[in-house]
C-alpha cells in the first residue's frame, strides 16, 4: 500500500510543479518562451516536423552515448536527454502563452497575464494526463511539437513575416 501513495504522491507534486516550471521559463526566459509561441501560432507543422526530426536524432544519439561502457559518454548523454527536455519545456512555454493569449480572447481581457497563463499550462497538461487520448495523442503531438519549437527558438529561426497581397490594379484601368 505504501507503493500506491508514493506513485500518487510523486504524480501529484508532479502535476502541481509542471505549472510552475512553465511559469518560470515564462518567466525567466520571455523572448525565448515568445519565439517558441510566434512558430507554434505561425508553422505549427513545420514545428512538429522539425521536432519529430531532431527527436529521433536525439533518442538515436542519447542511446548511442549509454551504450559506450565509459561513464563519461553516459554522463554525455544523460547530459543531452536533460538538454533536449529543457529545449521541450521552452516549447511547452511557448505553447501555454499561446493558449494564454487565445483564453485572454475568450474571457474578453477580464484576466491577468499571469491567470491566464498558469490556467492554460493545468489545461494543457490535464490534456496530456487524460487517458489513452492524452496520453497516445495529446502528449507525444505536443512533446514533439514543443521540441521543434524550443530548437526554433534558440536557433533564433524565425518564420518569415506574413506579408500583405498587394492590391494589383486591374489590366484595362491605366
């Protein structure tokens, strides 16, 4: 019995701490975090593409460092799963300030910056813990995604600005 309440235990200080870990990348690392948000809103698929690419780079280079017998080269790839998921939760970031500006929208401004945001990073993650949904869909979409965008973000590779069409004039009025 004492199993089951130290599961519960760590899935639920875990389920309050994700929320303030976004917050304080937020926080912390605003251009980041508003680089991250500009490539989810602009090119979502391009995001999760490029993440679905460095993701399996990264599984394949982490698994190739363990598996060197040296400590040296598993301390290189613990190194680099820890890096990669630090990347992710900058995406992540970026993807509840999204969620943030879209619930400011809705509520009609009636909300702080900072409500909005910490209500958005619960939403999305009580999105990613619902079952078989969030957890075969919501969550590796969003990982993956997130993942391609924090890369996005601190390459500095932003999407190119929307530009307006030009109003042609018509072909017998000159």
């Amino acid at each position: 019995m004492a199993d089951v309440y130290a599961v519960f235990g760590t899935l639920l200080a875990l389920g309050i701490a994700f929320p303030g870990l976004l917050a304080g990348f937020w926080l912390l690392a605003p251009e980041a975090v508003g680089r991250a948000r500009q490539r989810l809103e602009r090119t979502p698929y391009r995001s999760l593409f490029f993440g679905l690419g460095a993701s399996i780079l990264t599984v394949v280079l982490v698994s190739l460092l363990s598996a060197v017998p040296l400590s040296l080269f598993k301390l290189l790839g613990a190194i680099l799963a820890f890096a990669a998921l630090a990347v992710a939760t900058i995406g992540a970031a970026g993807t509840a300030s999204a969620m943030a500006a879209r619930l400011q929208q809705v509520m009609g401004g009636n909300l702080s910056g900072v409500a909005a945001f910490v209500r958005s990073a619960i939403s999305l993650e009580l999105a990613a813990v619902f079952p078989l949904v969030g957890w075969f869909a919501v969550l590796p979409l969003c990982l993956v995604a997130s993942y391609g965008a924090g890369l996005f973000s601190l390459l500095h590779w932003m999407p190119r600005p929307a530009v307006a069409a030009a109003a042609e004039p018509a072909l017998g009025s000159a």
